[in-house]
C-alpha cells in the first residue's frame, strides 16, 4: 500500500513538473508594439531617440550591438531615431522572424 502511495506521488509530481505537449506550455508574451517600444526608450518624451537613450543602460556586446544599429535605423541620417523608422526596423524584424 505504501509504495502505491510513493508511485502515485511521484507521477503526480512529474506530470505536474513537465508539461505534456506543446499546448500544455504557456503562451508566449504578447509582442509589444513599437509604439510601446518607442515610448519605454523616449527617455526624455521629445518624439526621437538619440544613441543614448536606444542604448540605454546596456553594456558590452549588447550596447555594441545596439551601437552599430542605430545608424542603420536612422534612415534619413539625422542623429536620431523616429517612431517611423523604429516601426519599419521592428515590422522588417517580425517579418523575417
């Protein structure tokens, strides 16, 4: 009696530990839109991003990378990042994802 008590346990906890499927995972974050996204960089609220605040307080090969983007991003070379061009960059991303 003991050990059916210990099996049955023990499957309880592994079924719950581990999923079944796939569908038993939970769902990923919804994705936040660039709107969101261009609102939590805008430090300072003035409609652009300058290379700081797209950087923000990350470091190492994360800031570089972020470096090395901005200009790409930047589509008409003014120093600075627009709601417009952070859309185009982010639907280009989400589209070859």
């Amino acid at each position: 009696m003991q050990h059916r008590i210990i099996a049955l346990t023990l499957t309880l906890v592994a079924s719950a530990s581990f999923p079944a499927s796939a569908a038993d995972k939970p769902a990923d974050k919804p994705k936040r839109t660039p709107e969101e996204i261009f609102a939590h960089l805008d430090g300072d609220a003035d409609g652009t991003l300058t290379l700081q605040e797209f950087v923000g307080k990350r470091t190492g090969k994360r800031a570089e990378r972020r470096t090395k983007a901005f200009p790409k991003i930047d589509a008409n070379g003014d120093g600075s990042i627009d709601l417009a061009e952070l859309t185009a960059r982010i639907e280009h991303h989400r589209a070859s994802e």
